[in-house]
C-alpha cells in the first residue's frame, strides 16, 4: 500500500531496530515490512496495481528500461572515474577521471573537487532525462487520445509499437485549443517531478560519498554503497514513471471524451474502475463511483456538482492530488496517488459489461504482470542489474 494512503488518525508507532549497522537499510526495510504485514497492511500491495492497459505497460516499460541502463552507466562511470575500481564500460557520461575519491585517508573533498563532481553530476542527469518529460507527457497524453478511439477489446489488447505511428500522428495534433492547457499542464507537471528527482538523487550521491569519507569506510564498501543509492533512485524514477504515465495517459482519453459529446449532450458521466489490488482509498472512492466529467472546474470551490435533483463529484483534465496532503485527497482526473492504476470509463446505463472487461484485464494484467515481474527480478540478478 502507499504509505500515502495511511489514515490521518493512524497513531504513530515507535520501532527498535538493534544492531543496524550492518546493511541498514535492508534491516529497515525487514522491519518495516515485518510490521505493516503484522497489521494487517501490506506495503508491497500498491506497487501490485498494474495498468489494464498493455500499451500503457508497455509505455512504461520503455521509459523504465531507459533510464535504470543509464543509471547502471552512469554508476560505472562514476566507479571508474572517481574510485579507479573498474573499467568505465561506455562513454555516454563524461565526468572527470583526475577526481580519485580515496576514504582512507578521511580528507573531505576540496570545494574545488566538489564543484567538479556537482557539475558533471547534474550534466550526466540533464542528459539522461532529456527527453522523459516529453515522453510521459505527449506520448501519454496521445496514447490516451487514440485508445479511445479503439474498440474495447483492443483498448485493452493493443501493444504500445502496434500503436506507435497512431501516437506519433496524434501528438502532431494536440495544438487545439482544447488540448493547449492539458499539454501545458502535463508537461509542467511531468517537469516538475523529473527537476526534483534530479535535486534529490544529486544530493544522494553527494550524501553517499561525504559518509563514505568521514567514515573512512573502504574503496570497495564506499562503491557497494553508491550502488545499493543507485537503486534506489532506479526505484524512485519506476515510481514517477508509473504514476505520470498513467496520469496523462488517463487526461488523454478524458479530453477526447469531452471532445466526442453529442450535440445537445450537456454532462459527460464516467465511472472509475480501480485495480486489481487497489488501496482502500480507492475502492471507497473511485472503485465503481459514477462522477460528471468537465471542461473547467465549478466556480465554486467545490468539486460537488448537483445534476437533477442527484449531487455528483465532478473531475476535469488536470484535477490531481499532487501536492495535497493525505486528509485534503479528493478524486482525480488522472491516478490518485503514487503508483495508482485507477481509469475512467464512459458510464452508459445497460453498458455495465465494459466494467466488468475493465475489471478482468486489471486482474489478469496483475497475475501476468507478477509472473514478468519474477522473470525480470531473475534476470537482473543474474546480470547484477539494480
């Protein structure tokens, strides 16, 4: 579950872990995991949620992939050039190889030295995230638009290079006024979150390699700490990929709703299908829950809507809860928290067998996705891969 989705009213808990010095952060996570699952609270169960969508899947897939090799790359680079413990194996990254980063002598970096380190670190991220804010979000956005405009059945089956040329065409079409905003939007959003992953893992590798030296740790241990940050990091880019993928992914189809109304068709109703594994927030609010969808928010600051004599909870493109704290949450355009896999589909009264499709996609994507998932944990062991 995401540790988002914890209740406000949730007491705190104070855990003693004894004799942490030895992988830390493994014996944190034992810990924590041995609790949650002690209470009833699984913390592995949000990253379950999958995508219904195979395209989708594979979209993340793509962005995923791209970044963890250049991570393990840049990872290299940074043990040769800093640490002189192995052959740098590409050149993709450039950083300076007359920094030799030794611990056993516990002097800290010079100002120069780190000044050096800082500007090819940050170079080395700016390359490599270069093209992933426009990758979540026009690629998103445009594989949204042209799943809607495909029969059920292939929403669900088509692959992402299947559908590739589609997207390509349809990103050259998102100039409309009608698309202007959530373009921008998405963009701006997806950019957000890459500049602070950048900030984050830039501080976590100077974090790494200050604790390295003032612990006077060794060569070796210094590179096995470096490379268990990688991961993490590696770990922290799956999430953000995941979760704005889906996010816009989701905007695109919500716009092209809005976009295919009949004339005369004043709300747009849509029910939200959660998955399969999905957290409680999400089954009690958007699991099955019919929602008005619109173009602009109310003018008023709420997001309750009264059609007839009925209130709904109204969503539009580029409602989120980002940056919203747990108890504010309220029901999204796109995915509700971190990892989230929830969609919308058009609510049609007699219709209900296009939930019922949704919702044996979601389980069958979770049950393959967990066989992929064990195949892929092999291989990169295997390979020594993050």
């Amino acid at each position: 579950m995401c540790e988002l989705c914890v209740k406000p009213d949730e007491k705190n808990i104070l855990v003693e872990l004894k004799n942490i010095h030895h992988n830390p952060g493994a014996k944190y996570e034992a810990g924590i995991s041995a609790l949650t699952k002690a209470m009833g609270y699984d913390s592995e169960r949000q990253q379950a949620e999958i995508s219904p969508f195979r395209a989708v899947r594979e979209l993340e897939d793509t962005c995923k992939d791209h970044i963890e090799k250049g991570l393990l790359e840049l990872y290299n680079e940074i043990v040769a050039s800093w640490l002189t413990l192995t052959k740098a194996k590409s050149n993709t990254f450039v950083l300076n190889k007359r920094i030799f980063i030794n611990p056993k002598t516990g002097k800290p970096l010079t100002t120069a030295q780190w000044t050096i380190i800082k500007k090819n670190i940050l170079k080395s991220f700016d390359y490599l995230y270069a093209h992933e804010e426009e990758r979540i979000a026009l690629h998103a956005l445009s594989l949204g638009k042209v799943l809607k405009g495909l029969p059920l059945n292939d929403q669900l089956l088509a692959g992402y290079k299947t559908l590739k040329p589609a997207v390509d065409d349809a990103m050259k079409k998102l100039t409309g006024p009608d698309w202007q905003n959530t373009v921008t939007f998405a963009q701006q959003e997806a950019g957000v979150r890459i500049v602070e992953l950048k900030q984050k893992q830039y501080k976590d590798i100077h974090l790494v390699l200050q604790n390295g030296i003032k612990n006077r740790v060794t060569t070796q241990k210094l590179s096995e700490n470096l490379y268990e940050k990688f991961g993490a990091m590696n770990r922290d880019w799956r999430r953000i990929a995941e979760t704005e993928i889906g996010n816009a992914q989701n905007t695109g189809q919500l716009v092209t709703e809005l976009n295919r109304r009949q004339k005369g068709e004043k709300y747009v109703f849509m029910k939200g299908i959660s998955s399969a594994g999905a957290c409680p927030w999400c089954s009690k609010e958007v699991d099955g829950v019919i929602v008005v969808l619109l173009e602009e928010p109310p003018k008023s600051n709420s997001d309750k809507i009264m059609v007839g004599d009925t209130e709904y909870t109204a969503i539009w493109p580029g409602k989120s809860n980002y940056g919203r704290a747990r108890a504010d949450w309220w029901v999204a355009a796109g995915t509700q928290h971190c990892h989230c896999r929830c969609t919308w589909v058009k609510h049609i009264p007699g219709y209900e067998k296009w939930d019922d499709k949704f919702k044996e996609a979601m389980s069958q994507a979770k049950a393959k996705g967990k066989v992929m998932q064990a195949a892929a944990e092999k291989k990169k062991a295997k390979a020594n891969l993050f």
